[in-house]
C-alpha cells in the first residue's frame, strides 16, 4: 500500500476551508481555532503558509473557480467539496504565491487528492494543475464587458460590481474599490489611556518590546493607535494581558471619537458586542459616567465584559437585549447613543473576504429592515438635545445615505449634525478623513490601501419638540 506523505500546513489548510465551505463558517474564527488546537505542532512559519492559503484561497474563490471551469470537464457542482478546495488551493499557490515552485504546489496537492478522494480524483487534480500557468488570470483581464471583467480580475461577485456600478456611475472607481478589497489589511492596536496617561513611559516601554519582536511600528491616523507590521500572536505579549492595549481597526476606532462622549454621560452602545467601541468610549470618559451596552446574546455581552475586565474598566453595564424590540422603560433616558448596526460588511471584505461568498442581492432588504427598526426604537430612548452615531461597516447606499434620509423625513425632531474633523484632537490625520465628507455631512469611506470601508452620520434631537 502507497504510503503518502503529506504536508501538515496544507492538510490544515484544506480543513479550514472545507469547514467554511460546509459550514458557513467565519475564516478568521475557524482559522484561529485549527491553529490553537494544532499550535505545538506548528511554527510562525507554518501559521503563516496556512494563513496565507486559507486567506488567499477565499478571496480569490471565483475567480479560481473560473480557471477551474477552463480546464474541468465536470461541473464544479459535481466536484467533491474537498477536491474542489484542493484545486482552489492548487492554483491560488501557483498564481499568487511567487515563492512556492510549481512543482511543489501540484504535488502537494496530489498527494491531498490521494487522501481525501481516489486514485482518479488525484489524476484529475494533477492534469489541471499543471496546465495552469499565470496567463490563465492575465487573459481575463481583456474581457470586454467591465462588469464581468472586474469581477472575475478581482474575484468580487458581479451583484455588488452592479450595485457600486450604480452607485457611483464611475467604472474606474468601482473597479479601485474592489482592487482594495483585495489588499492585505493593516493590523492597528488601541493604547488604553487609562493605563498609560498616568505613566507616559509605558508607551515607549510597549513599543520598544514590540519592535523588539522584529514588529514594525508606527503612528495610525487616531491619535491612540498604532499601525504594526509583521505582528503576530500579539494577544500572547504580557502587555495584552495587562490591558496596556487592546487590537482594534482604526475606522471602528473613528466611530466613538465622532459621538466624543463626556465623562458624565449616560451613554448607550446597542450593538456594542465584541465591545471595542465600548471600551473606547469608556477610556475616553476616564471610566466615569455610564454605559449601557447590549447584544441580542448573552455569550456576546460576556465578550464586552472580558475585554472591559482587561482593560481595567467599570463603567460598562452589559445587557442582553434585542435593540429591535422597543422598551418603553429606556424612553429618553441616553444623552448619547451608538448605533452600529448590523449590515452587511461589504466594507470589510479585507478582513472577512468570505462574506462576499455568504452575502447575496435579496439581504440587502433583509438586513435593511433590521437597521431601520433599530435606528428607529433607539432614536426614542435619546434625551431631547442628545446625539446619535449611526455607523456601518458597508458601503451600499441603502444600508448607509437611504436609512438616515428616510428617517430624516418622518423625524422632524431631529437633524443631522456636523461631522468635526479639524477640531478634534483625537484626528491625528486630518486632511485623510477630511476628503470623505459627503455633500450631506456624513463620512463614507471606500476601502482603500489604509482602512476598511465605513459610513458614519451623526444626529441631534431637539430641544423644542
């Protein structure tokens, strides 16, 4: 009997995306639990080569679909998932990935085949592998029709290059957005002040043992973030678990500067799970004042309170509540509120490149009504002369522009307000954020080389109704 020798990087590899396949699962969740179960087995490297595939591997899906279907006289309905992944895996190494020979990216997968299908299940793998060459992606790139064409070149399905397309009315743009959407993402961490503005040392103390680590460092666009590179396992440093810092993305970071909390508010997060605009919030209050913050499910509140207890914070109320159920109780009882809202993250498709395999057409409608009932309940428990932050990590219209106007006109007590850049001393990178501003006063972000894509307006009530 053969025995076949396999690659243990590429096998995990393989499950991971079987798993997000079968089960729908989120990469970067399945990706961080395979590693920790496998983790005394594996070196940086092999973490890496597997995050490298597994993240690749899903982002580029269609159109490694695409070449599949050049070469495959079966239809890729009728090809075993784990084959079918296999090949994905196959031909995303061989295009994108300078550094693997050919060679070794086929025999490894053959060798997969052989384990995880038959003896013609590897033969199918090895006759389209080495078949495909990088000519394959360039040639789509001469498709005539720019839908089509920026759909397959940057492995976006062509709803959401419709939807933008429409949007816009700007090809070029549309096409800019879905390159970006591609790019590896920034890793940013959050200084927590509560801890550092007593000592300002710590500061230059958690850098220096960061680029200690060969993890290079630099100013973000916020004033408390940092931008690293070639940062890994960073949530081991001790540092993480004294709560000098805590991981979080500079545009999610952006969303509790605009709502600029005081320290004696009553503050409401409503959608506040895994709770890193709460907190934020909180150490912009000087842990004083109150938070409400809630989520549909206990497990998801307990991740605010976790990552409150790290960081040393108290001021933090968690609840488990369904925002789009209305509490007569909570009427007018906020002087500000923080609504992000559920959407469809088409904005964070960097981070999350699965969801564009997960999200369709029909739950624009579906999610929309949600943020529409939420913005809707929640705008009635803010106290007359309070603020309001709706915010989205998305970029289409109906989730983000259509939701405010539409609440705009049955809401007459209520008015948007000017978004403040150039004042705010939070803003390191001013002029960035400044050319975001739309003709209605609101910051919608598309993806670019340094943040994800976001949508941010900002409402006042009344004093007089």
């Amino acid at each position: 009997m053969e025995t076949i020798m396999i690659d243990k990087t590429r096998e995990l590899a393989l499950k991971i995306l079987y798993k997000i396949d079968k089960e729908k699962a989120y990469s970067n969740i399945v990706l961080n639990e395979m590693i920790n179960q496998n983790k005394k087995e594996l070196t940086n490297k092999d973490i890496g080569l597997i995050s490298e595939i597994v993240y690749g591997t899903t982002t580029w899906k269609l159109t490694l679909d695409e070449i599949i279907k050049k070469y495959s006289k079966i239809k890729l309905k009728k090809i075993s998932t784990w084959i079918l992944n296999i090949l994905r895996m196959g031909i995303y190494q061989i295009i994108f990935l300078d550094k693997i020979p050919k060679s070794a990216a086929v025999n490894e997968s053959v060798n997969l085949a052989k384990r995880y299908g038959h003896k013609s299940s590897s033969n199918f793998v090895n006759a389209i592998l080495r078949k495909v060459t990088v000519k394959d992606y360039e040639e789509f790139f001469q498709l005539k029709d720019d839908i089509q064409r920026i759909s397959i070149t940057n492995s976006m399905p062509i709803w959401i290059i419709e939807e933008l397309a429409k949007q816009l009315d700007d090809i070029k743009k549309v096409e800019e957005i879905a390159i970006n959407s591609n790019l590896r993402p920034h890793l940013s961490i959050r200084i927590n002040n509560l801890k550092i503005a007593k000592n300002k040392n710590i500061e230059q103390e958690l850098i220096k043992k960061l680029e200690e680590k060969n993890i290079e460092v630099k100013q973000g666009l916020l004033e408390d973030f940092l931008i690293l590179k070639n940062a890994k396992n960073i949530e081991n440093m001790e540092e993480f678990r004294q709560g000098l810092f805590t991981i979080q993305d500079e545009t999610a970071g952006l969303i509790p500067i605009i709502l600029n909390p005081n320290k004696t508010d009553v503050i409401l997060d409503a959608c506040s799970s895994p709770g890193g605009k709460t907190t934020y919030l909180a150490e912009m209050m000087k842990n004083q004042g109150i938070i409400e913050a809630w989520d549909i499910h206990e497990h998801r509140t307990k991740l605010v309170e976790n990552t409150a207890r790290r960081l040393g914070i108290t001021n933090i109320e968690t609840k488990v509540n369904d925002a789009t159920i209305y509490d007569e109780t909570y009427k007018e009882k906020f002087d500000k509120i923080l609504l992000d809202v559920p959407c469809l993250g088409l904005g964070v498709l960097k981070r999350k490149p699965d969801i564009k395999w997960q999200k369709s057409k029909e739950d624009v409608e579906e999610i929309t009504k949600t943020q529409k009932q939420i913005l809707e309940n929640c705008s009635q428990y803010l106290k007359k002369g309070g603020e309001l932050v709706y915010s989205t990590c998305s970029i289409l219209k109906e989730e983000n522009e259509n939701i405010i106007n539409n609440f705009l006109k049955v809401h007459e007590n209520f008015y948007k307000e000017k978004i403040n850049i150039e004042e705010n001393k939070k803003i390191k990178n001013k002029e960035f954020f400044k050319k975001y501003i739309t003709n209605d006063n609101c910051l919608q972000v598309y993806q670019n080389k340094e943040t994800d894509g976001f949508f941010i307006c900002k409402l006042k009530k009344s004093n007089k109704i």
